[in-house]
C-alpha cells in the first residue's frame, strides 16, 4: 500500500502510530485492532539516506516501509509482514490479514494522505 504522510504534529497525531527519528534512523510502532487477532501492535524501522528512506527489516509480524522524505511529508510504501506460510490455507489466511490491515490503516489516514497516490 503507498501513503503519503504529512509531518504537520495535528495530521501524525490523529494516527494510531508512535515515530521517532534519531540520526538517520526513523523506528515506529502502528496500533492496529485486528478484527481477527484483536488489538497489535507493529514495529517498523527504516533507515534515511538523504530523501530516501529505506526499509530494516524486523522480524514479523511486523512493517516494512519505505519511500521518500519530501518537505511536504513522507511518502512511503507500507507492506505487512508476516511469518511465511508453509500452507494454502495459511497463505490464505495471510491475505486476509493483509487486506484487513489495508483497509483499517487507509481508514486511519487523514483525508489528504490517503491512497492511490
């Protein structure tokens, strides 16, 4: 899923997510209340390279994002990350977690920074 994020403090404040920025490494936790699993949270870390920030990865369940850093905000790509299925019923079951995860982080969003971008 791509989003681009304000850095206005009254945009970031209305999202169910905790960010720091230390250096040149950018390290967060989104709060997602999971219709199935109930409430998690998600760890993320990433890494600024100049305007680019590139994703560390950590062990799931967890997010993997990456993008840019404009003046604007950011704009990031966000993935889930979950432990690999070994079945078809596990990797199903992953999709479904995917999609709801999708859609309560785009419902989360303010009006300005939600998908497609």
């Amino acid at each position: 899923m791509r989003l681009a994020l304000p850095l206005r403090p009254e945009a970031l404040s209305a999202l169910p997510l905790e960010l720091r920025l230390e250096a040149e490494r950018l390290e967060g936790t989104f709060r997602h209340e999971n219709p199935v699993l109930g409430p998690l949270d998600l760890p993320f870390a990433a890494r600024l390279e100049g305007e680019r920030v590139r994703p560390i990865p950590l062990p799931p369940p967890s997010l993997e994002v990456e993008g840019w850093l404009r003046p604007t905000g950011l704009e990031l790509e966000v993935r889930l990350r979950l432990p690999p299925g070994r079945t078809w019923g596990e990797r199903a079951f992953a999709r479904i977690l995917e999609a709801l995860f999708a859609k309560a982080l785009e419902e989360s969003l303010p009006a300005g920074a939600r998908p497609p971008l």
